[in-house]
C-alpha cells in the first residue's frame, strides 16, 4: 500500500510545532515524575493518558509515561482513542499512514492494520476517522522521547459507543493484549462542568476505572449522566476506549491498575474554573504469572480425568476455578510410562484459558501423539503427568537475552517454527548454541545454523 504522510493537525495547538521547544517541553513534563516507575509492578500492559493541550494535561499525561521503561522494546504500540469528528458505529485503523511530529515520522504497521480491518467487521478504515483526529497525535512526542526505539503503533479511532461493538473488537484486539504490546487509551474525563463538580464526578469515574471492572465503570458513568450534573457533557470523551481496554484487562490472570495523577483545566493558570476539563492517568501493569498448590492439584486433575474420560465415558467438570486458570496461555503436558516418554504435545498461544488447554493436551498426549500408539487402559497405572504451563513469550534480538535452562524457546522463519521446553537443556546439558541449533534443525526445519537469521521468542515453564 502507498504510505501517506498523516501531518501533525494540532502541532502549534496542543504543543509545540518547534522540535526543539517541544523535545524540552515533554522532558520537562517526565522529569517531574522521574522515579515514578518504581511504584509500578510488573510488565506495563496499557495507559490511559489524556489527549489535552499540554499546557493543560501534559504532566498528567507525563506521570503515566515515566513509568514506561525508557528500554522496554514494545513490537506494537495500540493507541485507542474517541472520535471527535464522526460517528461510523465501527472502529477505523489508520492503515495507511505514517503519523508526523515535530520530532519526526512514526511508522504504522500498516499489514498488521489490514489483518485487524480483515479479522472482524467491527473494524474499517475511514480517513475522516483520523486526518484532523488529535486524540492519537498528542501521545506520540511522549513516546518518541520517553523510548529509546520508538516501535510501529496500530492507530485505532474508536468511533462508536455500541457495547456489542465494542465486545466484538475487544475479541479480536484480544491476542495482541500481552506482554510484548502496549495498548494506550487516550482520553479526557468530565467536560464542562464548574471546578468542584469535576473533581467528584472524577473521583467516581476514576474509582470505577480502578475497579478493573467494565461493568462498573459504563454503570457509574450512566448514573452520573442521569444526574445531569449542571454543564456536564461526559463523564469521559473516550468512554468507549476505557471500556474496550477494561474488557481485554479483565481477561488477564492478574493486573494491577495504578492510579498516577490528577487534575483538571482549572488547575491551569490558563483554565477558568467555571467550565472546566478533568485529566486522569493510569497504569496496567501485570504481575508476574504463579499457580498456587491448589491450582496446580486442579490442572492435574483435569489432565487426569480428561483421559480417564474416554474409558469411562464420565466428564469431569471443575468448579470454581481461580483467576490464573483462567488466564489465556499454553501449556505442554507430557506422559511418561515407567520413566519412559509416552507422548507429549503442547500449545503455545495464547487463545485459550489453561483449564481448557491442559485438558486438551492431556487428551491429545495420551491418544494423538504420532510417535506412539494410544494409549490404553491397562497403562493408566503406570502413567505419570507432567504439565508444563508457558508464560507469555517475549520477542528477543540478542541470544544474550536468552537464559539456558531457564526459558524455553520458540523459533520462527517463514512458515516453519519449532520449539524446546526449558527442562530440555537440563535433560540434555546441551550448551546454548547446541540447544538452538538442534532446536532449528530437529524441530523447525531450518538447518543447524537457522536460528541465526529467524524470529526467536523466549518463555518461562512452570513444571509440576
């Protein structure tokens, strides 16, 4: 596709269009909060950053982005923000640009724009959507200083307020939700209000936000615009944005959301507090994937039974099940018989909650693995399961990042991909060019040395 130059619309506006003075200024806004990052646990999945004039919501806006480490290699940057200018009951991804500042030209992944546009209906590309859209404009010099290699972004105008709509994108948005990608939502909160009705609508909204629950932020939202507070328009302009962003965090095992500023255009010697703007940042940042001792006595009744189901014909059907087992993630499980390997298969996506995925394995180990005959009820007593449960993966550059018997590895180059599970290396005490290089010939097909040159992603096992 030709790429078109999508110039700064507000530049000049909502903050300098003079590269030196607006490099100055974003830094200014971050050094405020240098530090902040300490606070925030785990890897950052999302912000919600306003959209406003700098002058006005610039260093909120900065306390939610110095929590970004400045060397996090981001593959995608999401950015999510309302539409100002039209209503298309759809979401429009800006495929065909490459965004302009001041500070120079962001890339759009404009392939990875059509798959989403191709993947559900719910999406299109309508250039009205962005050309003088600034909701996505003003978060990029944050990015563009706060990172030191700014990565292609994915701009998506959410131009509809359909819950159905917005359930549907979330869906498909799902798989790109992950430690790899950071999704930014871009919004303002109340409109229009006085000085002090802002701060208690705000507070409200920001506490359901806090809750992680969408349901409580679009039912707390609707009963403060029933209220008709005096002069107020929204409780936030990009509602639609937070609620999309709560439904996909609300499918992750466990984040934490970090309240990190708040003020409104009041606060601003430019502002008046008769009408004002209220601004709020946030942080999602997820904790680290564990099981406890109850999880994993589940996930190993579940294998269990899910064999035991074909020679009994009874289903089991757990109750009850933890957030973490919950969680889309992949997981391996492996038979042994007597010590010996009795089957193994594994799957590595992230598309299907672990509960349902060890079940699957477990079946598909005892009674698809080609290398061995199914298996059959006699053995049941002999058989010992281990399941291995796979965080997510993590895109490396350097084999320096990889850690030999800590993570395992996936491989990609073309159609061909292959993986080792991290016990691997401490079954074989291979050293870590052995361990890749078998890894590219035995499992991917690529030849010894064809990991050199193919995509390499790193993940962690949890083994029971």
């Amino acid at each position: 596709m030709e790429k078109k130059i999508r110039r700064a619309a507000v530049a000049g506006q909502f903050y300098a269009a003079e590269a030196t003075e607006l490099r100055r200024d974003v830094k200014g806004f971050l050094n405020r909060h240098y530090g902040a990052n300490a606070a925030v646990k785990g890897p950052i999945r999302a912000l919600i950053v306003p959209h406003a004039g700098y002058v006005f919501s610039g260093d909120i806006a900065a306390s939610a982005y110095a929590c970004l480490p400045p060397e996090n290699d981001y593959e995608h940057i999401f950015i999510l923000g309302p539409s100002h200018r039209i209503y298309l009951n759809q979401l429009s991804v800006g495929r065909d640009y490459v965004y302009e500042t001041p500070l120079g030209k962001v890339e759009v992944d404009q392939q990875l724009c059509a798959t989403i546009i191709q993947s559900c209906d719910v999406f299109t590309f309508d250039e009205r959507a962005h050309i003088q859209e600034h909701c996505i404009e003003v978060q990029l010099p944050f990015l563009q200083v706060q990172l030191k290699r700014m990565p292609t972004i994915v701009p998506i105008v959410v131009a509809t307020q359909d819950t159905e709509v917005l359930r549907k994108a979330a869906k498909a948005l799902l798989p790109y939700f992950n430690e790899r990608n950071l999704f930014i939502i871009s919004s303002d909160f109340s409109h229009y209000p006085t000085y002090e009705i802002a701060k208690r609508v705000d507070k409200l909204t920001g506490d359901a936000i806090m809750s992680g629950k969408v349901e409580k932020f679009m039912e707390t939202i609707s009963k403060v615009e029933h209220k008709r507070e005096a002069s107020l328009s929204t409780c936030a302009c990009g509602e639609a944005a937070i609620a999309l962003l709560l439904m996909l965090s609300g499918q992750a095992t466990d984040i934490t959301i970090y309240h990190t500023g708040y003020c409104n255009s009041g606060d601003s010697e430019y502002g008046s507090k008769q009408q004002v703007v209220g601004y709020h940042s946030f942080v999602f940042a997820e904790k680290k994937f564990t099981l406890s001792n109850e999880d994993m006595q589940e996930l190993k009744k579940i294998a269990t039974e899910s064999i035991r189901e074909v020679f009994t014909g009874r289903t089991y059907r757990p109750q009850n099940l933890s957030k973490s087992l919950l969680q889309y993630c992949g997981a391996f499980v492996t038979l042994y018989e007597n010590g010996r390997l009795r089957g193994c298969i594994g799957h590595l996506g992230e598309d299907t909650a672990l509960h349902q995925i060890v079940k699957e394995m477990a079946h598909a180990s005892a009674f698809e693995d080609p290398r061995f005959y199914p298996l059959d009820e006699s053995e049941m007593g002999q058989i010992n399961i281990e399941i291995s449960v796979i965080t997510p993966m993590k895109r490396i550059t350097s084999i320096d990042e990889f850690l030999l018997g800590q993570h395992g590895i996936f491989m990609r180059k073309g159609h061909h991909t292959g993986t080792f599970l991290p016990q691997v290396a401490r079954e074989t005490n291979w050293t870590k060019e052995e361990f890749l290089g078998h890894c590219a010939q035995d499992k991917a097909g690529i030849g010894w040395e064809g990991w050199r040159d193919a995509e390499l992603y790193t993940y962690e096992a949890i083994v029971f």
